[in-house]
C-alpha cells in the first residue's frame, strides 16, 4: 500500500512548528459533573474510545520520496495513556504558573480555580512529533460540580472542522457530525472566475493547470504586497522575537461567553452578519483596550486580521487535513464608533466575499499548493518568520453542530476554541456558538500580553455597550 502523503497544506502547516511556536489547535470544554469521579471517569472513556479511532492512531513521518515529504502511518506502538491525561487543574496552575481569565458562565467562583490557568502551559507545550499528535488533558477542578478537558489537535491533522469532528468521536454517540451555521453568516455563491484565468482555464490539459496555477500565485502575491507592511501595529499586538535555540515559549488563555441574541440584537438592528459583528466587537475590544493600557490607538486603516476561510463544499462532512483559504481584513480601530466600525467591517468582508476565497491577500495558504515538498522543508523556518509581514492578528471562527455534547453522561456547557500563535505576534483570537452563547477563546504569548484579563473585560464592555447603542 502507498503511503498517504501530507497535503502541501498540512505540510506546511508541519514545517513551520518550533519549540517556541507549536502549531496545534485547541478547544477548552467547560462539562458539568455528578460527583468527585466525573474527571476520572471521562479520563477512562476517553482513553478508551481513543484506541478505537483510527484517525487519532496515525503519526506523521518523513518518506524518501519525493523528497521533503511527510506521510502518515499507523502508530504500532499507540498506547493511550500517551494521549489523555488527568491533571488537577489546580495544581496543575499552581505548577506552571499560568494566567488566565474568564468571564461569563464558565468564570471560577470564589475560592475556585479557573481550567484556563491549566491551559495556558499547556497550550505552550508541543505535542510530541513522534506519536500521533494531539492529546486531551482532562482537568479535575478543586470542586465537585463541573471539570474541564483541553482538547490539541496539530494543524497538520485537521482544521477547526475536522478537529471538532475528531472530538465528537470521543464524546458520547451523536448523529453524523456536520457543522452548524458557521458564524460568519449565510453561505454565498463563489463568484464565477474572471479575468484572464477564465481564459486559460479553457486551454487544453496540464498545461492549461500550470499557468493557471502561476496565474493564482502572482495574484495573491501581488494582493499582499497591496495590503501593505505591518506599519501603525499596536506594540500590545507584538511579541519578541525568540532566540535562537529557544524553548517552549509561554501562552497565557483566557475565555468569554456572550449571549447570541445580544448579538443578534445589533445584527438586526444594524445589518451585516452575525460574524461581522463578533468581528466589529473584536475591533471596539481592541480599541478600549489600547485606551486602559495608556497605548496609543493607531491611525489610519489598522491593524490586518487574517480571517480563515472553509474550502469545504456546503454540507460536507469535514475530513482529516485542511481545507483553508481566508480574507484579509482591516481592523477600524481609529473608528471612535461602534456603528461605523461595523459599517467599515462589513464593507471590507462584504468585498472579500465578492472577491471569493481563491483571491486576494489573505488567501496565502493557497500558496503552499504550488511549493515543492523539499521547499516546505528547508523553507518552513522562513515562512514562519514572515507570517508578522502577512497579517497582524488571527480572528477565526469554528461553526459547532446544534447539538448538546456529553461525555459519560457529564453535560458540556462551555466551548472555548484556541487557536495557535505565529511568530512575532502577540494574540489569537478565536470564536465559536454552541447552546446559544458566544464562546471567545482567547490566547496570548504571556510576556506580551500580561494583562489578557483586561481584554476579555473589554469584549464584555464593547458588546454591553454596542446593545445600548441599538436599543
């Protein structure tokens, strides 16, 4: 049998990693628990309905040819107890150190000790490269009403849909997983090709592909030196540069939950799509931010956010690997109001949309498409460093299935999605709904950004205030 080898995607995706900037995606889920041994319990059930997966019971490895390829195996030696793990989550923070946040439902009470103080570490750890890479920390809190499980999952095995569908395979038995309304809004057709790729399109065979190919990349190429260098970026939206040979750095996670009809309020009220709007509090959290920290607030078009994008057919079941493109978008964040920084989002997605997922600046993830296996891997290192000259900030949205998950009768209540940090910047943001509230999954590099705390207030303020504004 051949191997399975990594789409240039999932490659690329494998190539950039460093001990410094692990390129795993994670989902923080808050569950409601029975008694003292409900952590326990779901720890065993997890290990257990791990091993009958086969998609979790894969490793990655580097194959002959072509060369700087990478292929997919199954691991002879899988044991689970190398991918679930108990940890109390209050030693576990005491341990490491961790910060977090959290407001909403799923904030500590008193005396409590927040998951996310756990998570933060551990979303800072890389996976190991050797065995299948994810894992799933169940986190036993000090009390006996509620636990935590911190799923990772490596970019090179899924995007936020496949990660979530690997997930729903350890939960207790659903129907076939498929994806609820994304947040981003209604789906909208891809506009019909145009242009002098249309054209070639209709030459004949593999030639016809090649230029075509050529065609795309000096497009995108030539959209992202139009978006401009990373001039104005708020210092808060920057991290250090790590040293060389440097270890793991440290993240910092923090969480928020929102109520989807507040959202939907001002959706009504002032147009747009639900993911714009969680888009435009994005940009007036940032904003509020910047002004309680003493930071001067940027001039002119703001900060670029990197908005991923399913490649996915509409109703498909998502697969292993991914199948990402996305937009690039200006945050206003010099816009003093809300309405006009839902306006000025709305206009820029609304031409991104047009524009279609295969265009524009913020479809570089197409590039890896055209790039030589033995290129991923003597280049990774530079992409990874040129991700700052790109985009400025990650903002992504994971649609979840309208389903109530459960795991070994515990109810999950909470869905906090993590996404990975690149070099040299300073946030991710990542949002998904699940049961009717807004779940913001924030991570941070921890010594850029000491004070995530304040930022998820600053979300709860911007929405607040946003209602009052449409009411």
């Amino acid at each position: 049998m051949s191997p399975e080898h990594l789409s240039p995607l999932d490659l690329a995706f494998w190539r950039i990693e460093s001990a410094a900037h692990p390129m795993h995606l994670g989902a923080l889920a808050v569950l409601s628990a029975d008694g003292p041994d409900a952590a326990a319990r779901a720890a065993a059930l997890l290990a257990e309905r791990c091993a009958g997966l086969p998609g979790l019971r894969r490793r990655i490895h580097d194959v002959l040819l072509p060369v700087g390829a990478a292929a997919w195996s199954p691991d002879p030696d899988f044991d689970p107890a190398r991918h679930v793990f108990l940890t109390d989550a209050a030693a576990a923070a005491a341990h490491t150190g961790g910060s977090a946040a959290g407001t909403g439902a799923g904030a500590a009470g008193a005396g409590a000790v927040d998951p996310r103080a756990a998570a933060g570490p551990l979303m800072a750890r890389p996976l190991d490269r050797t065995r299948p890479p994810w894992e799933a920390h169940v986190l036993a809190g000090p009390g006996p009403d509620s636990f935590a499980v911190l799923f990772k999952f490596h970019h090179a095995l899924a995007d936020g849909l496949g990660a979530l569908a690997l997930a729903a395979g350890l939960f207790d038995r659903q129907p076939p997983f498929a994806p609820g309304p994304a947040v981003r809004g209604p789906a909208r057709p891809v506009p019909a090709p145009r242009g002098p790729g249309a054209a070639l399109r209709r030459l004949p065979g593999v030639f016809a592909s090649r230029v075509h190919d050529l065609g795309q990349a000096l497009e995108i190429g030539a959209a992202v030196a139009r978006a401009g260098l990373p001039l104005g970026v708020p210092d808060a939206l920057v991290a250090a540069e790590p040293g060389p040979g440097a270890g793991a750095g440290s993240r910092s996670v923090a969480g928020l939950a929102l109520d989807l009809d507040e959202v939907n309020l001002i959706r009504k009220a002032a147009g747009g799509t639900v993911n714009d709007v969680l888009i435009a509090l994005v940009a007036g959290a940032l904003r509020r931010w910047l002004a309680e920290r003493g930071d001067p607030l940027p001039r002119g078009a703001g900060p670029r956010a990197l908005i991923p994008v399913s490649r996915r057919r509409p109703g498909a079941a998502p697969g292993a690997g991914n199948r990402l493109s996305g937009y690039l978008l200006r945050l206003p964040l010099a816009e003093d109001d809300p309405l006009r920084r839902l306006y000025a989002v709305r206009a820029g997605m609304d031409r991104n949309k047009e524009a279609g997922p295969a265009r524009g600046a913020g479809a570089v993830a197409l590039l890896a498409d055209h790039v030589h296996p033995l290129g991923h891997r003597l280049g990774g290192p530079l992409v990874a460093q040129a991700a700052r000259l790109l985009y400025d900030i990650l903002v992504t949205s994971v649609p979840l299935p309208g389903l109530t998950f459960t795991l070994g009768g515990s109810t999950v209540r909470e869905v906090y999605p993590l996404a990975p940090l690149a070099r040299g910047q300073s946030l991710a943001i990542a949002v998904s709904t699940y049961k009717g509230t807004v779940h913001y999954g924030l991570v941070a590099d921890a010594a850029a950004v000491p004070d995530l705390a304040a930022l998820a207030g600053a979300l709860r303020a911007e929405l607040d205030a946003f209602v009052r504004e449409v009411s």
